[in-house]
C-alpha cells in the first residue's frame, strides 16, 4: 500500500523545518529558542497583582469575616451602640450568614440538590413532623 498524503506532508514539513534549522548560524539558533523560552516563561507567570485578586477571590468569605473581627476590635461601639445588637445578633445576623452561605454555593450543587425534591421533602418531614 502506498503511505497516505498525509504522512508524507507531515514528513515533509519536519524534513523542512530541520533544514532551516540547520541553515541558520549558530548564535541565530540559540537567540531564537532563548526568546521562545523567555516569551513562554513571560506568559505562564502570573503578576503579583494577579496572585493577589486569586487569592481573595478563592478566599473572599474568610477575609471578609476577619476584616469584620479587626473592625470590631479597632471600633467597638460600631456594634454595641449603631446596630442595635439585641435585634441585629440574635436573627438579622444569621439571616445574613446564611444568606452568604447560600450564595457561595456552586450552580451546579444547588441544582443537584433541587432535583432530588422527593428525599428533601423526606428528611424535612421527618426531622420537623
């Protein structure tokens, strides 16, 4: 059988880009493959300023609540005083965390757990009735 077209090209392209290889001079070569290496390295790492947005988007809830601790440690009468704490601590606020909790979840989790109605229900009747 004859080789496909297809190997044939592909040898040929490879034979090609050897012989312009070779042909080049010496200190062409290495320049060439030390730009490929150092526009590689440029592309691959990422800034300082870019590390910095992934980490606080991958720990965003965390840093907030620490951010709220440091803030009532710095200004306390904040909360003692201005967010009325006998209302505020004892329903507002886990309203609202559970509301932050509820809008981390993924999608993709929420649907999963929505589409099993029947087994919620269940575990709903039986914990409550």
């Amino acid at each position: 059988m004859p080789p496909s077209t297809t190997t044939t090209t592909n040898y040929d392209e490879m034979n090609a880009t050897i012989l312009s290889e070779t042909t080049k001079p010496q200190h062409q070569q290495q320049t060439s493959n030390n730009l490929s290496e150092k526009d590689d390295a440029d592309e691959t790492r990422p800034t300082f300023r870019e590390k910095v947005i992934q980490f606080y988007e991958a720990n965003e809830f965390l840093l907030l609540i620490i951010f709220a601790i440091v803030l009532a440690k710095i200004y306390p009468p904040l909360g003692a005083k201005y967010l009325v704490p006998d209302i505020s601590a004892d329903w507002i606020m886990v309203m609202f965390i559970f509301l932050l909790a509820g809008l981390a979840l993924k999608t993709e989790e929420f649907e999963a757990a929505f589409n099993q109605v029947y087994f919620n229900l269940f575990v709903q009747g039986f914990n409550f009735f």
